[in-house]
C-alpha cells in the first residue's frame, strides 16, 4: 500500500516534498550547472571534481565558484568606477 498524500502527517509531507520556492531554486541551480557542462550529459561535473565548501563541506559544482569570483570581480570594478 502506497500511502496518499493526505495521509502524511505535515511534518513528513515537509520532509519528503520541496517547497514551490525551494524546487525553483533547485530548477535554476540545475539550468546554471547543466549550461557550464554545454548541454551534455556526458560533459557532467563527477563528484570528484566538485568544490569542497569548508563551511558546511557539502559538493559544489565548479560553476558557482566561476560566477563568484566573475560577481567580486565586477562588483570591486563597479567600486573603482564610483571613485572616479
């Protein structure tokens, strides 16, 4: 037996299923990583070659780290511009 949706406490129901908010942030990560890796699954990042976060130690796909750095970069030039 299979149990329906309404017969999960709310608790559970939070626990198994994602937030609207949470799977369309989940559904943006994946268009960002899937781009980096052209399209192809076959180009897909292995674990082995994620970034380790030292903060929560959790895998991060390389992309993030390129768009970091690419943000402070154009954030410290955007400083520079506003000084002149």
């Amino acid at each position: 037996h299979i149990p329906a949706i309404s017969e999960y406490s709310d608790e559970n129901k939070t626990q198994i299923w994602g937030s609207r908010q949470e799977i369309h942030m989940n559904a943006t990560r994946n268009v960002i990583e899937f781009t980096a890796e052209n399209w192809d699954w076959r180009q897909a990042v292995e674990d082995g070659d994620m970034i380790i976060c030292s903060v929560t130690g959790e895998r991060v796909h390389p992309i993030h780290y390129v768009r970091a750095v690419q943000y402070s970069t154009n954030s410290l030039q955007t400083e520079n511009l506003l000084l002149l």
